[in-house]
C-alpha cells in the first residue's frame, strides 16, 4: 500500500503568518507542506531503504512539481534524477484537470500522474467531471489521458490485475473509449 500525502492544516506555523483566513494562507498552510514532504522523500533515502515502497502526492496538483525537481537536480540532494523515481512506479503526483500536463510530463515521464480525485468538494477545486474533462483534453495523448485516469492508479495501489474496463470506461471528444 502507498503512502498518500494529501494537503491539511496541519500548519499552524504556516497559517499565522498570515493572521487570517484569506486565500494565500489556505493557498500556502495547504500546498507548502506537501512539497516539503516530497522534497524530503526525494532527499531522504527512504526509497532505497524500502524498495517496494510507493509515494503518492495528492489533491495540491502538479504544476509544483517542475520547480522542486529542479530545485533537487540543482543542490544534488536527491540520491538519483528524481525523474526516475516516477518512471520506475514508486513515486506519483496528482494533476488536475486544468493543468498544464504536456509541460509535467515533459518532466516526469508519463508515469507518474494520477487524477486528483477523492470527493466532491464545495470550494473551487471542485471537478465533479473530472475523468470527462481529462478525455476530451485534445492537448494531451490519449495514451497519457489513459495512463492517468486508469494505468497509473492502478499500478499506485496494486490493482495492475484488475481486468480491463472494471473501472468502467471514458470517451474522448473524438469518440475514442479507453477502459478506465
């Protein structure tokens, strides 16, 4: 089973800083601990330590992910390209519907994305449609939209026997169905 980092307010710290409850301290008290969380995994060892161990990154979506790996190539703190972690299947990040997945890809791999779906929320975030959305992305592949709404989750929580389509099925813009 992996273990799943899902933003919180566990930042006390982080939230009084900004003295009040306005976007940039949820932005930050909810974002910034999940990438110091990826940062250290990547920096820690833990997944040579462990090695059927399996990281999951969730619900802060992706664009992040481009910067801290630099930031880790650039200081040399991670034990190997952070890169490979995501293509060898042991470390994963959540993207949203919106975002620029072609440029995260690029980066990562195509590996390493999963949905970011866990219940409805009443904020913003909120993408009731998100598995529809990602299909009719034209922009991305349809082997990268079929990699994220259903190989990559399946390969995250160890589900890469469940039969093709028990998941159900989506259908592209083009008419295309992938099972998912």
């Amino acid at each position: 089973m992996p273990v799943c980092s899902h933003f919180g307010w566990g930042s006390p710290g982080i939230t009084n800083v900004f003295n009040s409850w306005d976007q940039s301290a949820s932005f930050t008290s909810a974002t910034l601990p999940v990438l110091i969380a990826f940062h250290s995994v990547m920096k820690s060892g833990v997944l040579e330590a462990i090695p059927n161990l399996k990281f999951a990154f969730l619900e802060v979506g992706s664009q992040w992910v481009p910067y801290v790996m630099h930031q880790l190539r650039r200081s040399g703190a991670a034990r190997k390209d952070p890169a490979d972690y995501f293509r060898e299947g042991r470390v994963y990040v959540a993207c949203e519907a919106d975002e620029n997945i072609n440029h995260i890809v690029h980066d990562i791999g195509e590996d390493g994305l999963v949905v970011a779906s866990d219940f409805p929320h009443s904020d913003f975030s909120r993408e009731d449609n998100i598995g529809r959305t990602i299909m009719e992305r034209e922009d991305v592949s349809l082997r990268v939209r079929a990699k994220i709404l259903s190989t990559n989750p399946q390969r995250l929580y160890g589900l890469d026997g469940a039969p093709e389509g028990a998941l159900g099925a989506a259908t592209s813009a083009s008419g295309a169905q992938i099972p998912v």
